[in-house]
C-alpha cells in the first residue's frame, strides 16, 4: 500500500469514528476487515460481526455517543494509527461520561482496519464513580498511594 493509500485510508477511518452513530455503523463497518481484531477493557474479540455487536449494544446502552479525536500519528512503514480521543455518552447510572483513551489501529493491504484496540482507564472512569463499587476501589487504593513527603 502507497504512503499516500494509507494516509487516505486512515483519515477515512478516523473521520468514521469521529462521526459514528447508530444510523452511520454502515459506512463504518465498510472500511472495517471481515476477521477484524477488536479490544477494549471488557471486550476481546474477532470477526466484523462480534465488533459490529459490541458497538451496537454500546449504542443501545448508552445514549448519545460521541468520539472526539484529539490527535493522531501514524506508521506508515508498519500501518499503524494512534488516536488520542474523548468518549463521551449518557449513563443512566452515572450520569454523563467523559474519558480519554487512546486507540492503536492496524490497517491491512486492502486499506482495511483489521486491528483496532482500545485502551482507557476503566476502572477510575466507570467502577469507581459506581456507588456500589466506589468505596470498595478506595479502600483498595488506600494502601497503594503515596503520602505527600514520602518521595
């Protein structure tokens, strides 16, 4: 694949993401490969289909989805893409969300992603603002944090 190929192919993936919806997973999914590779903090699969299920679900979740691409840099000698973004949805248990991640995307030679993974702080963004779940994570980071004057 050319450097100019990649460069086009990338952009067209990211602009994807930033504009995703559930009316827009079509287009989406066209630039995705069919044994695409897909992970994040609760998911690790396989195939178009079971990432398409993953976002499907997340849009039924959670209402109002947003990517906010930040940055990016590419590799074009190993067709790789990283994205720096905001992901931003309703929670009907938190209320409205707002992380960032960063995504590490490989592309094939048919320009197709067919790698794309996720990675973003899960437990200070989702367990920890759980009621339930909030206590039990600072109890636990308690003995792990470092007093001021003790560097």
């Amino acid at each position: 694949m050319t450097t100019e190929m990649f460069t086009s192919a990338a952009q067209r993936y990211l602009d994807a993401l930033q504009s995703l919806s559930p009316r827009e997973q079509d287009a989406f999914f066209l630039l995705v490969d069919e044994d695409v590779e897909f992970l994040d903090p609760f998911n690790h699969t396989r195939g178009k289909l079971a990432m398409r299920s993953i976002f499907s679900e997340m849009f039924e979740k959670l209402p109002d989805v947003s990517f906010d691409i930040h940055h990016h840099m590419t590799d074009v000698e190993n067709q790789l893409v990283f994205a720096h973004w905001t992901f931003s949805a309703d929670n009907k248990w938190t209320g409205r969300i707002n992380f960032q991640g960063m995504s590490r995307l490989h592309l094939n030679n048919q320009a197709k992603v067919d790698a794309h993974f996720d990675y973003w702080d899960a437990a200070s963004e989702i367990y920890e603002k759980l009621p339930v779940l909030a206590g039990l994570f600072r109890m636990l980071k308690a003995p792990l944090r470092v007093r001021e004057g003790q560097i």
